[in-house]
C-alpha cells in the first residue's frame, strides 16, 4: 500500500507578531484591570467588501461601562483579510506593522478627549 505524500509546507506562523486583533483584546483586558471593571471593553470582528472586491477585516474597539448599561465605539480598525498589516485606524491614520500600531493605539488612548470621556464614565459607575 503506497503511502500519502504531505505535500504541504508548514503553515503555522512561526514568528512573534501579534495580530491587530490581539494586541486590540490585550489592550480590552487592561482596561478593565485599570479601572477596577468599571469601564470593560469588547472587540467586535466582521469582514467587509469595498468597491474593488477587496475583503476586509473591520474591527471595533467598544468602551462599555457595565453598571451605567452604556457603551461606545471608540474607534475602528480596518485591514485586509489576507495581510494583517498595514491597519488603518477611523479610516485614515495608517500602521505598517505592530509597532506602528501600539505606538497609534497609546496615542488614541492618551488623547484629552478619550481620557475625559473614560474619567466621566468612572465617575458615574461609583
């Protein structure tokens, strides 16, 4: 009986790079550590289809505040489904790869406007 060749090379990615969509639940499960899960946040994932037949993967990043049953979108995440980087952010600020990404995300997170709509929710939670 003559035996199957594999003819497959190996699949599984052997290097470190995290995916926008790890580095997007790391940073979910921060927020919640930081504020005591009075703000949590969730990562929703759909695929899209623009003009050019392209797939896309559209991820959002939501701020819920459980104990006031309210939540928004903070911002969104958009790449190809076939190469997870470059990302563009809101549509319009672009991450070539993981780097690029977190030093984007720890902008968004630290802009006034963020800070302030969080500390708010907080303070509304107690």
């Amino acid at each position: 009986m003559e035996t199957l060749d594999i003819l497959w090379p190996d699949l599984m990615p052997n290097n470190t790079v995290l995916s926008p969509k790890e580095i997007l639940k790391q940073q979910a499960a921060e927020l919640g550590k930081k504020t005591k899960n009075l703000l949590t946040a969730d990562i929703t994932s759909s695929v899209t289809r623009d003009i050019l037949e392209t797939d896309h993967v559209l991820l959002t990043f939501r701020i819920e505040a459980p104990l006031l049953n309210y939540w928004f979108d903070l911002f969104t995440v958009k790449h190809d489904i076939l190469r997870i980087y470059p990302v563009f952010v809101n549509g319009s600020e672009k991450a070539s790869d993981e780097e690029e990404f977190k030093i984007l995300l720890k902008k968004l997170f630290s802009k006034p406007e963020t800070i302030a709509k969080l500390q708010s929710l907080i303070a509304q939670s107690k």
